[in-house]
C-alpha cells in the first residue's frame, strides 16, 4: 500500500480538494491510505473555540459560526445542489455533537478539552473530502483515526502505544482499497480523543505506513519539496532532491519545519521512501527521503530558531563548573520546560541556549541565581548551517551585527545572535 499526506493548505478550499481526487486517481485509486489535516486554517480556528470556552464555559463559542461557515461554503462550491444536503447535514452534525460535549464537559483540563475539540477539523475535513469521492462514483472508506492510532492520556502530545496501534490497523485496514483517514488525532486506552502535538500529520502518516508496510509514503506540500532554507526567511533557496533518513532526522533536531521530527524514525526503520511533492505540480520529482547520501545536492542547509533566551552562568568564586553544576543546571532545564538547544562551557562560564516553550524564564532564573552569576539575552535567534562553506557563514555573518555565541563540529555550524535580521 502507498501512503499519501495531504496538509492543510493543500485542502483549503473546493478547488483544493479537486486536485487531492486528481492526484489520487493519477496515482492509482486502490492500495491508498489518504491522511488528511484540518482544512486550511481550521485548527486555529478550533484552538480559538477552545479559548472562548475556558472563559466563558456556558456560552457557545462564538468562532464555531465561523467554522461553519467556512465548511459549508466549501461544500457549497464542491457539490452539486442536490449533493449538498448530506454533506451540509453532516457538518452540523458533528458541530452539533461538539457544542453538547461542551455542555456537558465536567473536566477543568485545558488539554483534555483542547484534544476533544481540535480534532474535529480532522474529522470534518475527512467527512468532506470522503463525501466528494463518493458523489464522484469513487470507492473509497472513511476511517476513524482514532479507532487506529492508540495512545497514552498525554493530551496535546500524546504518546504511541505501537502495539495497540498495529493490532488496530491490522483490523481496520485491508490491502487494496481506498481508505480516507484523519491526520493528528488518535485516542487513549478510554477511547478518550487525544492529539499528537501540532502538525502531527504527517507523523499519522508514518504510523500507518509503519503498520501497513507501505510502499511509500508521499507528503503533498505548497513547497517544491524540502529546500536548503525556509522561503520566508531566506532567499534563494534550493531544491534538495534526496536526504537520507539520518540527515532528515538531523535538520528535523535543528528545527527545520517541513516535517516533523518523529515522522522520520518509524520509516526509517522499515526503510519505506518518504517522497515530499508539490500538490500543485503533481509531477515534479519533489524529495526523497530514503537511504545513502546525506543529500543531494551537496549544499549548505540554513535552520533558523527564533526566540530562544540565551542563559549565561557563572561561579561566584571564579571556581570550575564541574559534572556537579553541570548536572544541577540540567535538572533545573528539565523541571523548568526549558529545552535546551545548545550549551557551552569554559572553565569558569556556561551558556546554554534553550527555548522558552511555556513561559517559565522567569521561575528558572530565580533558582539559578541561587548558585550563580546569570546573565539572560531574549529573543535571541539561533541559527544552524549543516554542510557549511565559508559563502555559507558569510551570508549569515554580513547580516548579523551581534553575534553572541558560535560553535562548530565537523558538519554543522550554531551562531546564536541577537535581534536577528533577514537575508
Ligand atoms: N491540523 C493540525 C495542525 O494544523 C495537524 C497537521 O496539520 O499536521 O497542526
Ligand atoms: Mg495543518
């Protein structure tokens, strides 16, 4: 079986879900399993329906109007008028399924509540998108992610459960047909719906090709394909034609976006080809992410990651950071939610780069200053090059004025600078 992924802006409006039906029957209807995300910039949207209810628990969300409205529209523009009836009926049906779950909900947890209410631009993109290859006399199966992919309770972020997941797909899933599934959600060991951390879908995507023994799996992205450097950032960029599986794993550590960290290791370990293509140019030959060389072209990779804090220590007697501090730092990181991206150390000094993901600086500094002398730099911006050459690391340097840190191994360079500028 193949595995294709189609994100969120491959599907934001009617003309983008005629074009995922065009790539799939090109590619060949049967043997597909098609993982879909919420349709545009609908898990936004969700995540704001979310907020209004922590709010304002008895009132109705208001943003659910504007869910609906756009879902509809969609379908609007998709069916014929006749055809609409189901599809319109549908939507409201599970928007009408989530406002009585809200009603009802005793829970206080923000991350329970999030996944239960998130995951429905999954399930409603899919609805649709499942509905049109119907009206489209095309054979196809809609299927439950998360009667697939089974977790644990870690809401938000929850965690595989491997074994449960392939004894689930292994039941729900035969070779030869044509399955629509969702991205991102799945569900705990109480059926309860859990998420796998934004961006999760193409993650989805690697489970079931791990479980089902793809052939392949095949992102379908608004890029060329993986290119050297985000496009918003710098500019040229380039078309990285082939990554191996340990490089992807490597720019993903570093933060480059295209995919996402964990959905590199389960194909990795099945050695299933990851092709990223773009879905407005179905033919190109986009990436591959497979074995053997790093990458082709052989060219430098720029990474960039933007508010990080840069932590500098010192010893208040001039004395050595030793194992022991070293040790005592870390702990504080991890109780702290700091992940830490980079660390230097002399003799007497420790920087250490970190992100400030939940708003905790503040609790760590305190609890440093107890040991030593601190000094913060925010929104400090932390660049990577793998693969570096001099024209490389002139590009970054003849922008950047302030830089604060550098480090380098055989492959890869760091420069954490201050107010980052654009190339
Ligand atoms: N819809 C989810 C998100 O936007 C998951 C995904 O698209 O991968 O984060
Ligand atoms: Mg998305």
């Amino acid at each position: 079986m193949k595995v294709f992924k189609f994100g969120g802006a491959s599907v934001k409006d009617a003309k983008g879900v005629r074009n995922l039906v065009e790539i799939v029957k090109d590619n060949g209807l049967q043997n597909t399993l098609i993982v879909v995300s919420a349709m545009g910039k609908m898990t936004n949207a969700f995540e704001e329906v979310v907020a209004q209810y922590m709010i304002a628990p008895k009132k109705t969300p208001e943003k659910l109007l504007d869910i609906a409205a756009y879902h509809l529209e969609i379908i609007e523009q998709l069916f014929e008028p006749q055809a609409q009836i189901g599809a319109k009926e549908q939507v409201s049906a599970w928007l009408e399924d989530l406002k009585i779950f809200l009603k009802r909900n005793k829970s206080p947890k923000q991350s329970f509540v999030y996944d239960q209410v998130v995951s429905h631009g999954e399930l409603l993109s899919t609805q649709i998108i499942q509905q049109y290859f119907q009206e489209q006399g095309l054979k196809s199966q809609w299927v439950d992610a998360r009667d697939c992919v089974k977790t644990d309770a870690y809401y938000r972020d929850a965690n595989l459960d491997w074994e449960a997941t392939k004894q689930a797909i292994d039941t729900q899933i035969k070779k030869g047909g044509t399955y629509i599934t969702q991205g991102f959600i799945g569900s705990d060991a109480n059926n309860n719906t859990t998420t796998l951390g934004r961006e999760g879908s193409d993650y989805t995507a690697a489970i079931f090709a791990y479980a089902l023994q793809a052939t392949s799996v095949t992102i379908w992205k608004d890029v060329p394909g993986v290119l050297n450097a985000d496009p918003r950032i710098f500019n040229p960029t380039q078309l990285l034609l082939h990554i191996s599986y340990r490089e992807a794993i490597e720019l993903a550590y570093y933060g480059a976006s295209v995919i996402h960290p964990k959905t590199i290791q389960p194909l990795q370990r099945k050695e299933i080809p990851l092709f990223v293509k773009p879905f407005n140019d179905p033919k190109q030959k986009g990436t591959v992410i497979t074995k053997g060389h790093p990458i082709v072209p052989q060219i430098p990779c720029f990474i960039v990651k933007q508010e990080q804090v840069l932590i500098e220590l010192a010893s208040r007697d001039f004395s050595f950071i030793i194992e022991e501090n070293i040790s005592e730092i870390f702990q504080l990181m991890h109780q702290y939610q700091m992940k830490v991206e980079l660390i230097q150390n002399s003799a007497i000094s420790f920087s250490v780069c970190v992100s400030n993901k939940y708003g905790r600086l503040e609790g760590l500094v305190n609890a440093l200053q107890a040991k030593f002398n601190v000094e913060v730099v925010v929104g400090v911006a932390l660049y990577t090059i793998r693969h570096f050459n001099q024209t490389a690391i002139d590009r970054i340097k003849n922008n950047e004025k302030k830089i604060l840190l550098e480090q380098r191994t055989q492959e890869t360079i760091q420069f954490v600078v201050a107010s980052p500028a654009v190339d």
